[in-house]
C-alpha cells in the first residue's frame, strides 16, 4: 500500500512522518457531511462494490463522463427511469479500463487506500485485475464485520454529523438515538440546512414552506410565523444533536433589511412574483436571521458559496441533481459578507465557518476577513479543492495572515461512507506535511508543530462546531 | 550547457532524469504555431542572428523595451517606414549588453540552449563575447544544413501546423504539398483561424467578407452565404492538411442565437452600423456556427481568449501588431462557454481546446469544466504562461481535478521557428519534473508516470487533434 | 536563535545561505514606510516593551481580535478616550498566553528576531516567561544606546523615508537637516502623500484643501491655484529629501480628463456636490496630473491601492483608522491604468511603481505590464503580502515574464521601527532562496545569482527610488 507523504524532500518528509505519527490514531471528528442517517440507522449490509463505490460517487462518473462514458453506462439512474447498467461488474470493469483517467487525482488515492485499509485488497487495479479486487470487495461486504456501524467504529469515528433540511422529520435520527448511537452528544448528528426553504429559486420553495407549517403548526404565510417555524426546526434539530447549520447559497451576499422589507419580500415570494434579483436578496437576508438565531441557540454557521448548481444542463436533464454538473465560480467575501460582519463579525459569541471553491480568494480576501474578525473562521478547502497540493496551496495562502486557530480544521464533506477515513488521513498528512515544511525552514519548534497538527486533526474542529459538549 | 530539471529536490531531480529520458528523442507533434509557412516553402537560408533571433521575437523586444530601449533601436520595423536600426551586429550587442534583464526569463532558457543545440554555441552571452556569439552563429547560418528543410527534419518534428485566416489563398501550402511535405497527413499542415472575417471590430472586415466571397464564390453579401463560404474554406484548409481551427477572442463568450438573429446582425455590421457590443455576440455566435462545422468536417476548434491586444497605445501607432504590446485580462469561462456547452458539451465528437491567459481560473473554473464535459479538453499554457514555474503551477492547479487526460499536450505557438525544439523540451522536462514529484510522493508508480509522459508529450496531442489519421 | 532559510531542500538552502551570506550586512535602503520623523528628530526613550511592540502594531492586534481579545484590553486607544488597558505587563502576558496564534506568522517571526537581534534576548516567549521578556527588554529600553538615532546606526540605515501629508509642515523634518540627519540626500527624508487632499470622500478634504492654501498662498479655490499649491508643497517636499510620492487610493484607476472637466469637478467637490463616481473621477484624473508634475521635479510615483478601509466598522468607531480593519480587495490594472499608461508609459522619464494586495494579478496583468513599459515597476508585496511563501510566490508568478529588474526591491513599509532590520532580511532571506532555487535548478549561474540578489537588496531601490542623487 501507498504511505504518501506530501512533503517536498527527504528530510522534511522525515519530519513531516514524525508528526503524522501522532495523529495518524486520533478519533475522527466529522462536523459536516452528507452521509444518509439510515445506513448507520439501519445498519444493512452495503450493496455490491460498485453500487457502493461507484454509482454514488460524483468524482468518478464525472471524471467518466469527460471522456464519454455517459453515467447511464455507469449505472447513475435516469430521472425518466430510462435504462441504465445494473450489473456492477460491467461498471466496475469499466472504471477498471479508465483507471489511467485517475492518475493524480484524489479519487484514485481515495479510492487505492479504502481498498487497501477498509478491505484489505492491495492487488493494483487494471483491467486484467478488475474481477478479482471484485471478487475480493464484495467477499468482505457481505461479512458482519462492514456492516456500517462496526465500520464506523473501525474507523474511530468519534462524531459524524449528517445533513438535513428542515422539512425532514429526523425518523432516522430519532432511532440513532433510541439506539444510543444519536441526540445531543450523540456519535451520530444532524446539521440544519435550510437552502430549499429559503431558496425561492428553488422549484419546490412555496411547497416547503407549506411543510415547514405542516411540521411546526406555525402559520408559515406570515414572515413572522415563518421565522418562528424556522426556530422550532432548529430546536428540534438540536434535540437530534445538532451543533452547526449549513448554508449553500451561489453567491456570499448578506443583506440586512427591516423587518417590514424582509416580510414584503418573503410574501412576494409566496405570491410567485419574486424574480432572481428578489431571491438573491432573500437568501441574503436570510443568513442575518440565522445570525440572529445563532446568537440564541449557539447553533454553528457554515456558508459554502460558489458552485453554480447543474452547469451541465445534459447532465441535469438526464440525471438531476447531485451528479458532477456543478461548477464553480469567482467570489466575492469581502463585500459580501460585510452586512453580517457589520452587524455580528465582533461578537464572539456567534461562530461562521466560511468555506471557498475559488482558491483565488485565500490571501487577499478569507485570510485577512478570518483574521480579522472574531466571529469568522475558514473552513477546510472544499470539493474541488480536497486534494492534497490544493490543501497545501491553502495553508501557505492564508496561515500568513489568518494563522492556524482562525481556521476550523478538516471536514470531509463527503456521501462516500467508506471514504471518510482515508480522507481524514490525508488532511493530516498535508497538514503534518506542511508543518514539516515550517519546522524544516526554522520557523517552528518541532513542539509546537505537534501541538498544531494535533489541534488541526482533533480539538479545533471538536471545539470551534462546539461538538465538546456533551449532553 | 545547462541541463535543468525543474525539480525541487535531488531525489525528485534524479526520477525526473529518468523519466524525462524516455521522452527526450520522441518526435515533435506542434498542432500550434506561427511559423511562417513560406519559410518551409521556399526554404531559403535564414538572415543574419540578429533578423533570425531578436527583431522577429516580441519576447524579447518587449523586455529591452520595458528598460527604456526603444524598438526601432532593435530593428523592428516602423508603420511609417521610418528609420530603424539595420546592422544586425549592433542590435545583437545591445542584447549581449542587457542580458541580465533576462535572468529568470524563459526567454534566456529558450536563446541559450537554442544557440548550444541548433548551433552549437556554448559560450555565455555577454558584452565582450557578444562579437563571437553573433560570429558563429552567422557562420552556420551560412551552411546548407542549416536551411528551414535540413532543421526540420534535425529538430525531430513529426507534423507543424502553422496558421492561416480564410482568405489566405494558401499557397504555400500548395508548394509544400506538391513537394510531398504538406497536404493532408503532411509534414506542415494550416490551421483555420478565421478572426478577421468574424470579428467587426477589426477594421477590415467587411472587406474581408468581400474576400470569402472572391475565394469561394459565394453571395456573402447574405448570412447564408457567409456561412457557405466559410464552409467552403474550411475544405480547403483540410485540404491544405487543417485539422484544427483556432479562434482568438478577447473572451471567452459564447452565444447561440436564432438564424434570424445572426443573420440581422451581419447585415447590421456589412451596413457599419454594429457596435462593441454587437461585434461582442456576433463573434460569441460563430463559436457556435464553427461548433456545428466541426460537428460535419471534424476540426478541432481551439479557443485563445483574454489577451487585450495593443494595449500599449504609443508601441501600436509606431509598430503595427504583434509587436510585445498586449497584455492578458481577467476570464471567465463558467458563464461565457456556457451557451456552447449546453448545446454541444455532451458530445463527444466535438473537440474544444481551451486555452488561458489567467492561471486565476485553473482550479476554479477550468479543471472542472474540462472534468466536467466531454467535448473539452485544456490546452497548454500559453504564451506570457508558457515557462517552466508557470507551466508546474497549471500541472499542479488543473490535475487533482481534470487528470491529465483531460490536457491536450503542449503547443509551442511560436513564430521562432529555431526555438521549437527548446520550448517542446522544457515542456516535457517540467512535466517529468511534476510527474516526478507524485512518484516521490508514494502518489503514481514509476511505470504509470512514464507512460503518463510519454502521452503528454506525444501521443495525446496527436490524438487530440486528429493528427493520428494519416491521409 | 532560529536563523531560518526559506528554502525547499538541503542543497537549495545550502546555496541560499551561501548567497545570502553576501548581502547579510549590506546597509538597508528603506524608501517607504511609516516610522514618525519625531521619533528621530527627537531621539526620546522608547517607553515600555508593550506600548514599543504590541499596542502599535495591528498586525499583533488585530489577530489577538480575530480570537476575540478587544483592542482596548490591548492597549489601543478608544476614539471617545474611554478606557483602555494601560499596565504594560498585563499587555505583554495578554501576547504571551496567546502566543500560538502566531504560529507561520511572519509576525512571530519579526518579533522573535527582534527580540534577539535588537535587545539580544532569546528565551521563548511563554506564559511562563512573559515577564522575564519583558523586563530583558524594559532594561535594554532604558539605555542610552536604545535610543532612536543610535538604533539606526546600530541597524546599518543608510536612509530611511517617511510619509507626510503636503499639509505637514515638515517642522520635524527642518530639525532632523538642522542635525545633519535630514534633507536631500540626507539620512531620514520625507515622502510626499496627497491622498488626504486629493480623495474628496474623505471628511476633511475641502478642510484640507484650505490648508494648502495657508501654506502655499495659492487661491486653492480655484483648480489651477490648487494645482499650483500642490506644486509648491513637492517643491517643499523635495527640499526635506523626498524623491517620491505615495498614493493609496481603492482603485489603481487612472483617467486623464481635460482642464475643463477636472476644474469642474474640483468646483463642485468643493461646493460640496461631488458623489462617489465623482471622487473616483478625481482620484484617477490627479494621476495624471501628478505624472504630470513627476516629469518635471522627478519624484517617483509610488501607487497603492486596494485596500478597503475600515471595513471594519466597530473597530473604526471604537478605535478609528489604521488599527488593523482594513480589507483588500480585487483589483483590476490592465484597463485601470490604461490611461496613465498611453500617455506616459513610454517615458522613461516617468517612474511609476505599483504595488499590489491582490496576488491573483500577479502573472496576467502586473508581470505583463511592468514587462511591456518602460515607465513601469513592481513594488515589494506588500501588507498582508509581506511574508516569506507569499514572496516567494510572487518572484514565482512575476520573474518569468518581468524578470528582476522591472521590480523595485524591498520596501518595509512600518510603522514599527525596530522591526526594520528583521523585514528586510526575511526579504533578502526569501530572495535568497529563490534564486538558490534557479541555481538548483541549473536555471541560473551562481555568480549571476549573487549579482542579481545584491541588485534587489541593495542597488535597485537605490536607483529606482532615485537615491543614487547625493546632494
């Protein structure tokens, strides 16, 4: 098995092992992620190989995809219930062919090292290996011991949040918790995300609304009544253990109105007569409520901004959403954000974790703002940028500036249950890595290099999410 | 002679050696450039070192004159006719006499090996030997194996594609294909590149448009016309050995108007009567129509987006274009390629070379898409971006998300014939270098880095443009 | 001590510190930055080790901030003379207890080096030891050879230039020619800074611009006279030494308006009618009026922009301007210095250095422009950008195309006066190591490489600065 370190030479690489060998063993902490609540719920058996590795996964059909492997053939069901492959060795042969597609990539690093540790197949894949490594995954998956919940205490998951929209009814949640395993305090939480009832722009927007009145009783036709109504979801999420809220709005605006323009807007909305420019607004806005909410209920602010949802309209029209047709696009923070931080930035009592996909923001705009501004922090490089020279790119961008405590440690983001591991892993080598470079230069103690790493790999994130306070 | 490998350490240097050993002697694939292809043509011996090497190369005219020397002192010829330097050991000595200004340049890379491999002159340039630099390279310059034919054929080129615009009557192409040298599968082939008959903005097309119709005798006095008469051309070019068309736009916007539309905005622009902005969509508009000819003829389109040209007001009133006074701005790619992508992106029959200006969008906006969509492809670095830290920083900003098989190989995009080979070298010694460092990371196998290698450096290029399909 | 090389490698570092050896105690040449003249027409004590090195440094205090510690606990004044921390002790435990949040600071490593290399204390700063720091330092303070003046020699300035508004008086300039420390060529100079009398968005602007006419007798009620007073005041400017001017607008625009519509402009400025866009307009327009005024007295024009002040808006209102809540922003040149540059960017008269807090600019638009005009030069990263890998990075993103000598070399631009010796050796450390690393590379002969890095730390700001003129 590959032991990557992503240092620059030997000697730091030898550093760079030192460190990482103190915090290869920590418990994981997951404060943002999309795995499905009912797998650990649940607890069933995963399906094959591929429906487990491959169809689900967005980095490889897209990487597909862009050399004319139509996700159909991959087995990503169509929206139309149209035909696609159903035979997982069909697909994963095909991923077996393409392997080369991945070189440099971190799906093909993810992907080797959650064969190697998760399943114990070190055979390189090609396409005259493709059955066996198979043959040899689908062998372990049907043992007791992958199922999920014994995975996710192989993998030393000390907290794993999940994402929910309001609407949800948290049943899943619910039986996590019957089962010891949920609530506050829990090992497995959820995370309030409130885009597709606050989203206009969203086709099901008025409908959701509808539901947040179904599930609250709140009169959800009044501004009033549908703040309340957002108020109780978040109660009742944090009774499901959650610490944070998630916000994935297209652009970083923020806007403050009154009260009276915010309820003009919001039954603009309702009566259907709201246009791009209005629901922009809204949203804007509405990341000040949720400020204000956070101020009473401590609940954690994350905004991810910056991915043009469905790009690709083929893809879109074929698939829907979630399938590899989001693109980035440039931010801005700096005006951006500053009706919130006007109104919240000094009080440090309100934590915002703000996350990029526009790595040309990280020295002149999110380190200066995180480094500035108490109640601001930077989340882990996203998406497109979780790979190990873009994380690396990131540190030297902001730590000048932001240093490491204004930043709020890894999140894996990730719907690849199998895949959280070995995701955590190389964000503590790039991060060991990086520290090397720093300890290697004679700009850091060794000590104190430890000290960071395991503060970026363990407690920063546990403190900064509040997730060290058990109930 | 230096031997660099743009390796950062020795360990990495000593793999990148290896790697870049395998590749060193494949032949050259330049599906790019600007050679002129009456110097294959006619292939008459080379002007003095000074005509050959300085006046002609805006890289280094445009140094000397951000040092305060003024063109005209360099030999570059004046709109007016004005009086220029003409003595060719003059203009070389102020170049030996600055040479310093050079350090770090690729310029400085690109002279020195050319002098040590082309012309087997290995002392260093400076004041006192700038007399026996210029001595001994005017000798060669004087022997038949110095000739354009014999250099080619030293150089190792496989295919060189030069440009041409439409209403080029390609004659020089006919010499070289009746000499057995062009034609389709030809040693020099044209490339389509039909901005001047597209573009409104320049102050010669209508009658340029005039031109199409003289050539092809078709009314292109119509929209209908205009387009049969493009049609018409690019059979000539493939019959001239074309298999890429090449598009050079100040950005990168795309546009999929109704026949209609199209059709009364040319007519709008043959009565002078368009504005910027109309010359705006009437060029974002012909990617499309040039999209769909590709579709039927099968040219690979290559778009170069973002240079602002003749920036440098007082240099264009003296010296006319393509003098050193453009200058790259800010692309965007997510919004503008949009229109095209939604029509065409999908289909893998389409070839899109992409190329950029702004390395501010490799990770953000240019590796997703081109991970994203099957038609498109990224081209090399390019032009102000086409040296050895600049070229590292794209392998390192685009792979995590493209791959490299999402990269079209290198393209010199030169006008200096003598420097093709050094410039298709460095490319390939920066991509050992990178790919090195992944095999030193524990991140590729050694086997996969130099397979991985010898594609960049020729298979993909000759693959992605069609160059594999010998007449 | 640490006595770190900014280098990747063993070997590379071994180079640096070998090129780095040569220009280690070659005398600093310092042609912007903030220091009060006072300090060294007075040549008073420095007070206490907190109120010397924390409470004016934001720097320090705004990333204390960003970890939620209010700057009045730090010392800093409150605009309404409030309360604030006055026992410097308590300060310095305040930085002591919170010293990891510097950890890859450049600031921890200013401080650090300072602490030893200007008060020869080297014990780590600890909770522990925060006291016994303290007093080393507080001891050192009090003897006479601390003082300012002998500080400077001690530091090997060979000239030092502050920054004063054109309605300064100069009085503490006049002192230090009285002493033989000031005047042209002399050892402390002035720079001339018209921002507050140009930027009609600022408060006292019209307040300001009677000013002028106190001093000058011009009728500044009128355009001409205005422009005459400003004149008048470089005059009075360069005869306290300056040989620049500074300029520190939000945008790098640039606009050349006729008399007439300047005129207007700066009427109805004064009438109290001009809006945003028109201060924007007259920012820009007085460019070119200063070019202008540069061709005839020389000074060299130095702009900054960028920066959005007090974005902060709490801090601003607790603690007023220049306390650490500012913000970059993106920042466009190509089009915005368009102006500026047709009509005297092929003089090379003219010496415009331009400055950046937008390293996204760095290879499209900074490297091309300073490559392309002769009257064009690269500042020093600046700011938040002065930082060992962010220098680095910009050498990586500018050399190739500007090559070193279109950039202007290190300013330090502080107000911390005993930090200058330790920021002008990171700069020459980073170089250092950068061209250790063309070295390594075989990109770069070693005795070239010494040259080039005594050019940058010595030579170049000397010549471009235009300091080179004794008096």
């Amino acid at each position: 098995m590959s032991d990557p370190i992503f240092a620059l030479d030997p000697r730091q690489a030898a550093i760079a092992r030192e460190l990482y060998a103190g915090v290869r063993d920590l418990p994981l902490i997951s404060p943002h992620g999309h795995v499905d609540p009912g797998l650990l719920a649940d607890d069933q058996p995963f399906p094959d190989p591929a429906r487990l590795i491959i169809v689900p996964d967005h980095y490889v059909t897209r990487m597909l995809l862009s050399q004319g492997i139509p996700p159909a053939r991959l087995g990503v069901p169509r929206r139309d219930g149209g035909p696609v492959e159903t035979d997982g060795r069909v697909i994963w042969r095909l991923l077996a062919d393409n392997w080369h597609l991945f070189r440099g990539t971190p799906s093909r690093f993810w992907l080797e090292r959650t064969f190697a540790t998760v399943f114990g197949v070190e055979t390189r894949l090609t396409s005259a290996t493709a059955d066996d490594v198979y043959d040899a995954i689908a062998a372990k998956l049907a043992e007791p011991g992958f199922r999920p919940r014994a995975l996710f205490e192989k993998f030393g998951i000390e907290v794993l949040a999940t994402t929910e929209s309001p609407i949800d009814d948290l049943g899943k949640h619910a039986k996590l918790a019957a089962d010891g395993w949920g609530g506050p305090g829990g090992r497995v939480i959820t995370t309030f995300r409130p885009d597709h009832v606050v989203d206009m722009d969203h086709e099901a927007w008025a409908e959701n609304v509808g539901k947040l009145a179904d599930l609250t009783g709140e009169d959800t036709g009044t501004y009033a009544g549908y703040l309340a109504s957002l108020r109780r979801r978040r109660e009742a999420f944090i009774e499901a253990g959650a610490t944070s809220s998630d916000h994935g709005h297209l652009t970083a605006r923020t806007a403050n109105l009154s009260e009276a323009e915010a309820a003009a807007l919001f039954e603009k909305g309702l009566r259907g007569e709201a246009d791009a420019a209005d629901a922009e607004t809204f949203r804007a806005h509405m990341l000040l409520e949720f400020a204000r909410m956070s101020l009473d209920d401590g609940l954690v602010m994350q905004l991810h901004p910056g991915a043009v949802r469905d790009h690709n309209k083929q893809l879109f029209a074929a698939h829907g959403r979630d399938v590899g047709g989001d693109i980035p696009q440039a931010t801005d923070y700096v005006q951006a954000l500053r009706p919130l931080l006007d109104a919240y930035g000094m009080d440090p009592r309100l934590r915002v974790v703000v996350y990029t996909l526009d790595e040309y923001t990280a020295s002149r705009e999110l380190a200066p703002l995180a480094g500035g501004y108490p109640a601001l922090f930077l989340g882990a490089p996203w998406w497109f940028l979780d790979a190990p020279d873009t994380m690396r790119r990131f540190r030297e961008a902001v730590t000048e500036t932001a240093g490491f405590y204004n930043t709020a440690g890894f999140v894996d983001d990730t719907r690849a249950f199998c895949s959280i591991p070995v995701r955590h892993d190389v964000a503590r080598r790039v991060d060991a890595a990086f520290l090397a470079s720093l300890v290697a230069q004679d700009r850091l103690p060794l000590d104190e290099a430890a000290e960071t790493l395991a503060d970026l790999a363990y407690h920063l994130p546990k403190r900064i999410f509040r997730l060290d306070k058990k109930a």
